[in-house]
C-alpha cells in the first residue's frame, strides 16, 4: 500500500507527525509513503525509512504572489510531480485548509480528522473519509495523529508503553567536530513571549561551563545571531555557522543535554531521544511540548489556555536546580 502524507509545515508539527508513521510501518511492513511538506522541511520527511519520495512546495511564497506563481507555472509543474502517483490514500495530518487544499490535488481518496477534531473544522469539507480523534487542545498533537493514522489505516492504536517513537536512527546523521562534552541551547524563537532573557541564558551558560560542559549555539537569523553571540561571550560557548537541519540534528543527537523555549528544534531533539529540558511561558506542554525520551518541562503549572501575552518567567535558578538532577 503506498499512501500520501500532507504535514506541510512547520518543524515541530512535521516531527510530531513521525511517530504516527513509525506505529504504521510497524503494523503495515508492505506500508510505503511520500509526504508532502514546505520547502525549508524537506529534510526531515526523508529521515524516516517508511518514506520513499518527499514532495516539496512553497506555499507561503505562493499565497504571496498567487498571478506570478500561476504565469511562471510553478503551480503547474508542482501539481504534475504531486499527481505522478496514485495513492491508496492521502492523509491530511495537519487539518488546515491549506493542507486540505493540497491534499485533495493528489490521485486519491483524502481522509482527515472530521470537523469536529480538525484545527480548522472546514477543512474535513475536502475529506472523503473522517476520523474522530481528541479535539485540538484536548490531546498532544502527537496523540492526536497516531489516533488518526490507525484509524484511517486499519490498525489497533499500539499501547503507549514509553516515549512515541519517530524512527530516527541517530547514526544518520553528521557528527559535531567537538570531542568536549556539550549543551545546547536552543534560545531563538518567533513570539517575543516565548523568549527567556538572555541574561537568564547567560547566568545558565556560565554555570554549565563551570561544570566542564561547553555551551553550543545556533542561530537561524541575524538578530539569533547576535544574541547568540551574546550569550557565547558569557560562558566561552561555541557559536555555530548557519547549518541545514540534518547538520543541526548531529549536534542535537550528540549532545549532553539540550535546554531550549517552545521551538521546533527542541521538538527536533526531543525525537532524537537526546536529554532536554524545556521552557514554557504563553504556550502548554501537555498540548504541543517537546515529547520524547529524556524530556522534562518547566512551566506555569496553574495556567489552562495559551496566552500570548503570558512571559516565560522561569528563574535559571529553578532551570539550573533541574538541570542539576538530570545531569546527575
């Protein structure tokens, strides 16, 4: 059976996405997929080695500047490499209109969670099949889809007996040119509330280095840059040149121990089995935080909504008495 996937963006949603397809292949050996993913995440689908072909599109530039994408037929020749296969079906797992839209290009049957359980409940408009899973919110988005996925394929949901499995296999990937034992700190992030103040990073950076760990920074655009560089001239870390996701992932696989905010790399980590700990301000864990083997969070344990204006105001003394214990 050859099915398509349709998780298009962003980083952390297409990790999430992994190990729904690891409990398929399990219960389906005869399984093969393509996946149907934004450009800046091609990578990642083809991590996974139930995947055989990763489609790339480039939506966001595409809704920018729709006539031109129509008249320089990017849109056409996209839409012809989509449609070269017929699929058993495709499987939208992200419940956006846009990922239905997507989807329902493909050559065959496109299945989703019904209205009631997608993000966006007009998006299950486009399904020929639907899926009662847990509500956005009501579940992880990890649950979330593994619930999807054996229902839409046929299987019994396996029993969760540990942390989700993504499938990775972390001798894939590039190993660091560092020998020390290192930390990584993931500290770049899109919403300003999600942000731990980069005198925190530095207090935090500079007791880890007392310990004999180096700090290691990447950075994804110049103003990361800068605070990484910041946060580098504190504890003698290590600033890391701008690196593909698959470089990024040796060093996420290869670290002590990774301390990082609500980003898709820690989501990254988190697959990778590597030890971390997470820092939540206006966003929940228990709905899309970094969910693997070795993972630990901090947050505001009396808040039930997210909330955008809620700061991330977790002092590094109580980050530091946790790191104590895990690297203990």
């Amino acid at each position: 059976m050859r099915i398509l996937i349709v998780k298009t963006s962003s980083l952390g949603d297409v990790v999430h996405t992994l190990p729904a397809l690891t409990d398929a292949a399990r219960a389906l050996p005869e399984l093969r997929c393509d996946w149907l993913v934004e450009r800046p995440f091609a990578e990642i689908p083809a991590w996974h080695p139930a995947v055989d072909r990763v489609i790339t599109c480039d939506l966001r530039r595409w809704r920018k500047r729709p006539l031109k994408t129509l008249l320089n037929g990017d849109w056409q020749r996209f839409r012809a490499e989509l449609r070269q296969r017929e699929y058993a079906y495709a499987i939208d797992a992200q419940g956006l209109l846009k990922s239905a839209w997507l989807g329902w290009q493909a050559r065959g049957p496109l299945i989703g969670a019904d209205a009631a359980s997608a993000r966006e409940p007009l998006a299950a408009c486009f399904y020929r099949h639907r899926y009662p899973v847990p509500a956005h919110g009501a579940a992880h988005a990890i649950e979330r889809t593994r619930r999807l996925f054996a229902q839409a394929l046929g299987y019994p949901l396996p029993e969760q007996t540990g942390a989700p499995d993504a499938g990775l296999n972390r001798s894939q990937f590039p190993p660091p040119d560092l020998t020390a034992p290192y930390a990584v700190f993931l500290h770049g992030t899109t919403w300003p509330s999600k942000r731990w103040p980069l005198a925190h990073w530095q207090t935090l950076g500079a007791s880890l280095a007392a310990r004999g760990l180096r700090i290691v920074l990447p950075w994804g655009n110049a103003d990361e840059r800068a605070d990484a560089e910041t946060i580098a001239a504190a504890c003698n870390g290590h600033v890391l040149p701008r690196l593909g996701l698959t470089a990024l992932a040796g060093w996420l696989a290869a670290a002590r121990i990774v301390v990082g905010v609500d980003t898709g790399l820690m989501h990254l980590a988190a697959a990778l089995g590597t030890p971390g700990l997470s820092l939540y301000g206006p966003t929940l864990p228990q709905r899309t935080g970094a969910w693997g083997r070795n993972q630990h969070w901090l947050w505001n344990e009396t808040a039930t909504t997210i909330d955008r204006n809620r700061p991330l105001n977790i002092l590094p003394a109580t980050v530091l008495g946790n790191l104590n214990k895990l690297l203990a």
